[in-house]
C-alpha cells in the first residue's frame, strides 16, 4: 500500500477504499478525538505522550477506549510496517461511534469507531523555515472552552478552518486564535512562542490550551540550553513588542513567524533564539525516536 494505508477498527485499506458509516457520530457531530504525529527515521515520534493525550481527551469527551495504550501502539506500529515510507505523517481517530437512531444523547452509541491513518509526510518547504509566514489574530470561542471538554484534541476543527481561511484572505499562512479578553492562546494547529528582552514567553495550559507534545519538548530544549522561558497569559497587543514570534506543531516542528496582522516582527526575519532552538530541538527529536525505536525492539 504505497499511497498509505487507513486501519479502520484495525482492519487495513487503502486510502482509496477506506470508509466509514454516515451514521458515525464523528460524522454526523464531529463527536471524536484524535491525535496527529509525523515520525523521524521512520520511528513515531514521542507516540506514548500523544496515546496518552488522546486517552486523556477521550475521558474529557467521555468516549470510552476501545484498546488499552499498549494496543494502541502496537496497531500504529503495525500500521508503519506496512507502508515503510522513509517519513509518515500518522493520525490517530476516535469516535463515539455508530449511533442506533440520529440523536445527541450519548445513549444512542454503540462501540467507539478507531481509524489510523499512515500516510507520506509532507512537511513544510525550507523556504518556510528560512523566511518565516505572517499570521493573523483571530479572535474568537473556542469549541470546548467553557466546557468539561477544555483542553481536549476534540475532531471538530471548523473553528480552525474558517480561523485559517481568514488567514490565507489576507495574505498569511497562520492564525492566532485570542478569546474574548484578547489573550492570544495558541495557532489553529500549534502553540504560540514569543521573544521579550530575551525571555520566551508561552502561554500555560491552565487557560485552556492544548498541551502541545512539541511544546513540552520546546520547553525542555529552552531549558536545557540555558534559554529562560516562562509560562504566562499572552495578550494580543504584545505581539507588537515581540523580538520573535515562532508556533510548534507536531508536523511542522518549530515555524518562525515574521509578520502579524501586516506589522513586522523584529527585523522581519526568522531571529537567533529561533533559529538555535530548531536547530537543537530537531537534534533532540532525532535522539528521542532513536531511544523509542530501541525500546521498541526489545519489546
């Protein structure tokens, strides 16, 4: 299966024929979780972090688990085997499931709907990562926020796409979602560093963010470097006073930002902080998945 291969409930095929019922609640309500991660020399990187999230997601949305952590893994490991791409771009689906008649109670499920998607990762171009995108801030409610669901990788991510439609209509390529109050949480797929007198400053999980995997080990690398970082609320307004402004994702690692709503961040170019921390962070990237991979093998 070069193209990829989808496991649905651990059932394997190809992209092409894979599918699903239209009376699946993630369908029908976008009522699922999910997790999303690439792999560095074909080992999934840092999978036990994003398994965890994803069981911790699933509790938050109430979804029951259909596979202990352990299974999980080893249905994306088998998932891997069977495309051998030198890179993969790897998502992890839950759902609630088929319901029994259309309706919202929780009720109406029956088992939870698994899907693994191993597809050829395609990350950004080095142009990217050389000149840095412009981005936007997009204010806005998160789904989720106020909720018991806040904090969770919840499937519905419309938000996200008009959030980046605005984006691309005026000439950027990220949004910065800021709630009501103006404070900027994190990108429509990543979470939000910005550069002060020195200091990296991010804001916390506490105000509803996703618990990014690549921000915990961004954080990690700041710290181990001797970078002083700090975890504090970020208001939109202060973006302007930025030094550097880069967002982390899973799949695209570290992207420096150089432009927010069409002003300038710093001299317009990706800065020294950013550039040393990418630099680390895809060193420490690299010797993490070669300690999994050995792990892997003596199990």
């Amino acid at each position: 299966m070069s193209a990829g291969v989808v496991l649905i409930n651990g059932e394997a095929h190809s992209p092409e024929t894979a599918s699903v019922s239209v009376f699946d609640r993630g369908f029908l309500y976008g009522d699922s979780v999910f997790e999303a991660l690439r792999t560095y020399g074909g080992e999934p990187f840092e999978l036990s972090a994003h398994l965890a999230r994803l069981e911790n997601s699933a509790a938050l949305a109430k979804i029951s688990m259909p596979l202990t952590l352990a299974d999980f893994e080893a249905e994306v490991r088998r998932g891997l085997a069977l495309t051998r791409f030198d890179e993969s771009y790897v998502r992890i689906l839950l759902t609630r499931g088929r319901g029994r008649e259309l309706g919202l109670s929780m009720s109406e499920a029956q088992s939870p709907l698994r899907v693994v998607l191993i597809l050829p990762l395609r990350a950004p171009s080095a142009t990217t990562y050389e000149r840095g995108i412009a981005a936007i801030i997009y204010r806005t409610q998160r789904v989720g926020d106020g909720t018991l669901a806040s904090g969770a990788k919840l499937g519905n991510y419309l938000l996200s796409v008009l959030a980046l439609d605005a984006a691309r209509a005026a000439g950027a390529e990220e949004a910065l979602l800021a709630d009501h109050q103006g404070s900027v949480l994190e990108g429509t797929t990543s979470n939000v560093f910005c550069l002060f007198d020195g200091t990296l400053v991010t804001p916390p999980v506490s105000v509803g963010i996703l618990a990014g995997i690549t921000r915990k080990e961004v954080i990690q690398v700041a710290r181990q470097i001797g970078q002083p970082i700090v975890e504090r609320p970020l208001l939109a307004e202060e973006l302007g006073f930025a030094q550097e402004v880069f967002v982390s994702s899973s799949i695209r690692e570290l992207v420096p930002v150089v432009r927010v709503d069409g002003r300038e961040i710093g001299d317009g170019l990706p800065g020294p902080c950013y550039r040393r921390l990418r630099e680390v962070f895809g060193r420490h990237a690299h010797e993490l998945a070669a300690v999994s991979a050995a792990r892997a093998a003596t199990k």
